[in-house]
C-alpha cells in the first residue's frame, strides 16, 4: 500500500486516489479495485464514455438482471455489470469531478443573532 496517497475524488461507492511514489491511480468502486498509469486511467473514461447506454438498457430488456451495460476489462473473459447510474458516478471519478455543493445564501440562513 502506498503512503503518499492523494485523493482525486470521491462519491458514493467509489474513491480514486494517487501515488506520487508509484505514479499510479487506484479506482476503488464497490468490490472492485483498479491499479491504473495515467495512460490506461484514460483508455479506460474513453471506454466507459463511449459506451451506449440506450443500446445495452434497450437490447437487454427483458433481462431479469438490474445491471445491463458490460464493461469490458483486460481479457475477454472479465465483463464488469453497471446501471446507467453506476456508470455516472464511475464518469465523475474518472473526470476528478469534485460534488457541487450549493452554497446558502444569507436569507437562507435561520440564525438569531444575538448581541452581548
């Protein structure tokens, strides 16, 4: 494991770090682990960005399984099952997307200020 980690991003089920010692990515999301170099860390948000989704949620239908969108990894043989919002969050990961948190405004803000 590496110590010098920097967290990239974060969301839900996933995390997305990096070593400066090792110069590698590591995509934690659900079960699943990734050691990735910068290059493979962009072959891989290419892929799942190009993946059609109303093709595979439309072609497998009638499928009794909830995840209908494969994501092919290294071999053949290894197909990873997402939904379309997995594949959101897996996108916003992969892009260093921070959450967008909206800020109050101050009217919005239910305080009593109280002088000494």
């Amino acid at each position: 494991m590496c110590r010098f980690l920097n967290v990239m991003g974060r969301s839900k089920n996933g995390v997305l770090t990096f070593c400066n010692h090792t110069k590698l990515f590591q995509l934690i999301y659900n079960n699943l682990c990734f050691e990735l170099y910068e290059w493979e860390l962009e072959a891989l948000k290419e892929y799942i960005e190009q993946l059609d989704i109303p093709y595979w949620e439309n072609h497998l239908k009638h499928w009794s399984q909830q995840r209908k969108i494969p994501i092919s990894v290294g071999k053949k043989h290894f197909i990873i099952l997402v939904n379309k919002e997995e594949v959101a969050e897996l996108l916003s990961l992969l892009r260093f997307e921070k959450q967008k948190v909206k800020l109050l405004s101050h009217e919005e803000i239910d305080y009593q200020l109280i002088d000494n």
